[in-house]
C-alpha cells in the first residue's frame, strides 16, 4: 500500500520493477478478494501510465501493464491511448492473450468506442481468426447499404440505375465474403443466409439490367404475396421467399399462373424443386370452383389434374369437375381401374 502512494514520485530507471510491481500486487489483492487493494492498483496504474510511461513513450511497457492486470474494461483509456499512437496493433500478438479474454475486450472496444472503424474490427477479428466475427461485420455492412438504398423511394433511385446497380454490387459482394468468412467458422445457418440475400440481389440487379422496374429488395412482409405471384418464373419466386424466410400459399401461386393463365412451364420448374402433394391439387381445385372459371380455365385445370399422382385424388377431382372423360378413361386403364373400383367398392 506504501508503494501505491508514491507511484507519483517514481524514478524513470524504476519504470520497470514499478510495473511489475504493480502486476504482482494486484494478483495478491485478486487472490485476496481485497477490493480496496484492487481500486487502489488500478488508480496506480492510470497514474503511472499517464504521468510517466505515456510522456516518456514506454508503450512496451503500458502494454505489459494492461496486459498483466488484465483489467480490460476499466482500463479501456490504455487502448484509446495506444489507438491514437499508433501502437495498437502490438496488442494483437497472441502471445500476449493466452487465456482469449483481450480479444473480447478490444472487439468489446472497437464496436462502442470505434463503431465506425469496420477497417480495425476486421484486423482484430482476422488476427485471432475470429471468422464468425468478420462475417458479422460483412453482413452488417451489407445491410447498411441495403438500408441506404430504401431510404430513397424505389420510383426515384431508378432514376439513376448506374448509382443503385454500384449499391447493390457493393452489396453482394459484402454478403458473399460474409458467406465464406461464416463458413469457415461452421456457421452454416448464417452463411446459408447471406447466400439467400446474394442471390436476390443479384436477381435485382438482373432485372435493373434488362430494364425491368421490378422491386424484390427490402421488401416488407406485407408486400411479399403480391410481389411472389408477379414474378413470371418460379426460380425467381422462390429466391424471394427463401431471402425472406417466408412461406408463401403455393396453391394460390400456382392458381394464378397455371390455371389462370395457363403457364406451363411455371408448374413444370416448380414440380421440379417441389413434391406435387394431393392437398395441393384439392387447394388449386377448390379455388377454381371459389372463381366461376371460364373455359379456358378449366381446360388448365384438366390439364392441370393430370400430374396428380394420387389416383383416388385424380379421379375425385375429375369426377368433380365433370371431366367425365378423364373420369371414364380412368376406370377403364387396367392399371387404374381395378385401384379405383376397390377404392369406390369401400
């Protein structure tokens, strides 16, 4: 405790042993319990840090103090002094963070002291091969020009297309090195994520491309039905519903684009990535007779119907629908039939 008190008085050749000194007495407080000790050496410490170590530039040696105390949170005035000399990244050593705890603490610090020094985060995450770290900040950059990019009315950034496709590829990119840095920590669920937001970017920016006004980015929950039964291919609706982890009702997508207008090859790529399902068809079925369909509908229904690999299904909806030759066709093929007549014998 006499030493505490004439820490102020220090000789420049004791620096040193002053340092050490210090580093012991507070192990033997810690060991101790003794709070008061405690404070007092951390009192110590900034004096001797600020009066005499930081004047005469013996930054090794305020690293050793930090360090041996270990006291990261109540001696953040080392780091922000260490920052603006220019001797920050000596910290970085691993040598000196045997235990992981200064790495915490300088992240700890870059994101409330330094929030905006993305550069530096990524040095100290990269260092101690923090990859989960590096993603994180990859895709919190990524949103932030997401969020740029809506802080504008869609009508008016398509009024400079070059400006908004630079965004949207500062964009990508940024969600694309989040990816890989996720991966590289096994973070599967979040680096599954940052691929679901790339590639609807990056069918944005093929629809910017090809001059359609076509929004699909930073859309709110209740524009996402709408927005999925306008897009023309079921690639493109399911980029969307997966980037926004969203589910949308298949049976009033397809409605819309097979049976009423009759697109073919929207039903053929979706039964190619999903399971045609018999409560699928009976939720299509039903809605055509909610609409009062028109021919033309109707022959999309039949046509519809013939994918069902249900039978029973098959022959209920036709027979339903007075597709009455569906209905007879069915009960003659001699692999139909006999299923069929025991099925309606019960």
């Amino acid at each position: 405790m006499k030493l505490l008190d004439k820490i102020s008085s220090v000789p420049r050749g004791e620096l040193s042993c002053i340092t050490e000194l210090l580093i012991l007495a507070h192990s033997c407080f810690s060991l101790t319990c003794h709070m008061e000790g405690i404070t007092r050496v951390l009192q110590a410490a900034r004096l001797l840090t600020e009066e005499h170590l930081a004047p005469r530039e013996e930054y090794g040696l305020v690293v050793r103090l930090l360090t041996g105390i270990g006291r990261y949170n109540e001696m953040t005035y080392i780091f922000e002094l260490l920052h603006q000399k220019h001797y920050f990244e000596v910290l970085m050593r691993k040598k000196l963070d045997p235990s992981g705890t200064l790495k915490a603490a300088l992240l700890d610090y870059t994101k409330r002291c330094r929030p905006g020094d993305s550069e530096k985060h990524n040095m100290i995450a990269l260092c101690f091969s923090m990859c989960r770290e590096i993603g994180q900040n990859h895709e919190a950059a990524a949103s932030t020009q997401l969020k740029l990019i809506d802080c504008r009315p869609w009508e008016e950034s398509l009024q400079d297309v070059p400006n908004l496709k630079k965004l949207l590829l500062k964009a990508v990119t940024l969600f694309i090195d989040a990816a890989e840095s996720y991966s590289k920590d096994s973070c599967v669920r979040q680096a599954l994520r940052c691929r679901r937001q790339t590639r609807l970017i990056t069918l944005q920016l093929h629809f910017l491309g090809s001059g359609q006004s076509t929004r699909i980015i930073n859309l709110g929950r209740q524009d996402l039905p709408g927005a999925i039964l306008a897009l023309p291919r079921y690639y493109q609706a399911a980029i969307v519903a997966e980037a926004y982890e969203f589910l949308p009702d298949w049976a009033e997508v397809l409605f819309q684009q097979v049976i009423t207008r009759g697109d073919f090859v929207y039903l053929e790529e979706f039964r190619q990535q999903r399971p045609l399902r018999p409560g699928l068809f009976e939720e299509v079925a039903k809605r055509v007779k909610q609409h009062a369909p028109a021919d033309a509908a109707l022959r999309n229904l039949k046509r519809f119907l013939t994918h069902c690999e249900d039978i029973y299904t098959y022959y209920r909806l036709a027979y339903d629908h007075k597709f009455y030759d569906v209905v007879n066709s069915l009960l003659k093929d001699p692999q139909t039939g006999c299923c069929l007549n025991d099925l309606l014998s019960n």
